[in-house]
C-alpha cells in the first residue's frame, strides 16, 4: 500500500533528475563551445553544476533505496536464507533511517536559514540561490526515511512470521 502512495513521486523525481542531468549536458557543452570558440566561458557554469549535483543526487535517493540499488553485498546477505535477508534489511531499515533522519534534522534549519536571509552561492556575474538545494536535501532525506521505515516495518513482519519470506 506504501508503495502505491510513494512510487509516483519517486518517479516524478527521478523524471526530474533526469530533466536536470540533460540540461546540464547542454549547460557544460555551451560553456566548453564559448570557452574554446569565441573565448567567452558561460558565466556561472560551476556555480549551477555544483548546485545541481546535490539536487540530482537527492533526487534519486529515494529511487535508489525503493529499488533496492543502495549498496550491499547481496552474496553474503544471500547465503543467510530468508530470515537472515531479512534481518539484514531491518538493520538496513533502522540505520537508513538514522543516517537520513540526521540528514532532516540538521538540514531544516539551515535551510529555511538560507531562504530566509536569501543565501547565495557564487560571486559576480551570477549568483545561484542556495534555498532550492537544501530543501531538496531535506526533502529527499525525508522521502527515504519514508521509504526505509516501510521496509524496516516489512523486514519485521517477516521476521516474526513462521515461515519468512524476503523482504
């Protein structure tokens, strides 16, 4: 049921992950062209790369953790059997959520800091707002905290039934 709420706006981001990686491409090869050709860099190319790295990774976090891409090594977890698979996903649960709960908790803060005093990042010729970003950061911890607490409270039913299946 969980995942019917949650699997659109994940979908939704990575979309827009992706929306962001292709701009970027057209964004860095006009800044080469302009450097090389006619010696006139795009001004504020690193400035909105920068930024946009931390957006799209946080973009695709919750992808990453509901398609079970996060990082693991599935040969040891494997030869456990069922009850041992999915006592690994309820540790995973539990410090997922702790890492990416830690993330929110920091974050909120200075990320409604930095909307409010109108935090910039880069000098001169452009000046990129640092507010989307965050709460990007902030957002996209929250939606995985989401996620990982849907599969810690999965691995946890499997682990207390009879005969437990792979989370």
């Amino acid at each position: 049921m969980f995942d019917r709420l949650t699997t659109p706006v994940v979908h939704l981001l990575l979309a827009l992950a992706a929306l962001i990686i292709f701009a970027l491409g057209f964004l860095v090869v006009a800044d080469v062209v302009g450097r090389g050709v006619f010696n006139s860099p795009v001004k504020g190319t690193p400035e909105l790369v920068s930024m946009s790295i931390v957006i799209v990774c946080f973009l695709l976090a919750a992808h990453a953790v509901q398609s079970g891409g996060m990082l693991k090594a599935d040969v040891l977890v494997g030869a456990f059997g069922a009850r041992g698979q999915a006592f690994s996903e309820l540790v995973s649960g539990v410090l997922g959520v702790l890492f990416f709960g830690l993330i929110v908790w920091g974050g909120f803060g200075p990320a409604l800091n930095a909307f409010v005093v109108g935090e910039y990042e880069g000098e001169g010729a452009l000046r990129v707002p640092a507010w989307p970003a965050r709460f990007v950061v902030v957002i996209g911890s929250a939606l995985v905290v989401l996620i990982y607490l849907a599969k810690l409270v999965r691995a946890f039913r499997a682990l207390l039934s009879k005969t437990p299946t792979t989370p």
